[in-house]
C-alpha cells in the first residue's frame, strides 16, 4: 500500500464545516454535503443540473477521465448534518426559479461557477476554525477517501464512490501507519495459526 500525505477533515472538522454551512444558507450546506458525499471535485458540483437527481439518484458526468457514476442520495438518521435528503429538500424549497436548470445557482442566478464553490468552502472552513492547510474544498474528496478507508470500505468500492477510472488513483489515498500495519498483520497471523 502506497502512503499519502493528503489532508483529510476529522469526522468532528467535517462536522463543524457543513454546521457552520446548514447556519448560513441550506444551499452551502447541501452543496458541501453532496460534494463530500460524492466525492466531487468543485467544477464537477458547480455543474450539477436539476435533472442530474432522479429517483434519488445522482449521476455526476466526472472529469479529468474519471468514470460517470450514479449514487444514491442518503439519509442519515444518526446524524442530520449528514442527511443528504434533507440537505437537498431543504435547499429545493428556497431555490429560485431562474430557469438555469443548475442544481446549486448563485446569488444572481445561474450555475456556481468553480471559484465560487471554493469561496463557500473556504468561508465555512474559515467559520469552522479548520487549519489554514486545510481550506481547500478538494479536501472533501480525500476526506470521503479516508472516512471509507478507515471503515474498511473495501478498495474497489472506494474508487467507484469516488468515480476513478483506475486503482492506482485511489490508492494514493491509503495511508496506513506501521503501527497500524503491524496490528493488522498481528491480527491475521494470529488467526491463521
């Protein structure tokens, strides 16, 4: 396994960022929730469409030569920050109507554009206290990574969560501790003999 030195948000810094999104406006919440939930990278939320949900699905056309995925939009009953559902009804009752067809549309009107979903970000991670090392929105990504890996989530099933087209590209988000490591080969030796 490959390690990494990506910056991911702990479960309560993820927390703290989509609480201080949800105070200031549902669309900052349900933005920055669908891209962590998604795995998104900024221009690939800032392109979302109305019709990229249906039936409770969202398909997001990915970049970069990543694959074309649908996934379902969750429910998280433990934990409101992370229901998506509610993130998303939320924000479609105060939508305007501006004809844009854009599922996240800025204060004129119109599609975010990729700048705008890092100026969000960066606010809320600002609000938020996150160290500066971590104000970028592209942390989302490595931090739906790494919450999954860390649950071992099996590998093939973190790289369709987040779109890649290859193996190799998520394996740059492993990082395992010798300590770590050593525990886990412990653990299967002991079980082994």
């Amino acid at each position: 396994m490959a390690r990494s030195n990506r910056q991911a948000l702990t479960t309560d810094e993820l927390l703290a960022v989509l609480k201080a999104a949800k105070e200031h406006s549902n669309r900052d919440w349900a933005l920055l929730l669908t891209i962590y939930r998604h795995g998104l990278r900024a221009s690939e939320a800032a392109a979302l469409r109305l019709d990229d949900i249906q039936d409770g699905q969202l398909t997001v056309a990915r970049v970069k030569g990543s694959m074309k995925t649908t996934q379902p939009v969750c429910k998280h009953p433990g934990q409101p920050l992370l229901d998506e559902v509610r993130a998303l009804a939320s924000w479609m009752k105060e939508r305007s109507q501006d004809g844009s067809g854009a599922l996240f549309v800025s204060r004129k009107g119109g599609h975010l554009t990729r700048e705008q979903v890092y100026r969000v970000f960066r606010q809320h991670a600002e609000t938020a206290d996150l160290p500066p090392k971590k104000r970028f929105v592209h942390v989302l990504k490595h931090s739906l990574a790494s919450h999954l890996i860390a649950g071992n989530t099996n590998l093939a099933m973190v790289q369709v969560a987040l779109g890649h087209a290859s193996l190799s590209s998520t394996q740059a988000y492993i990082h395992v501790s010798d300590a770590q490591a050593a525990e886990a080969s412990r653990k299967a030796l002991m079980a082994i003999f």
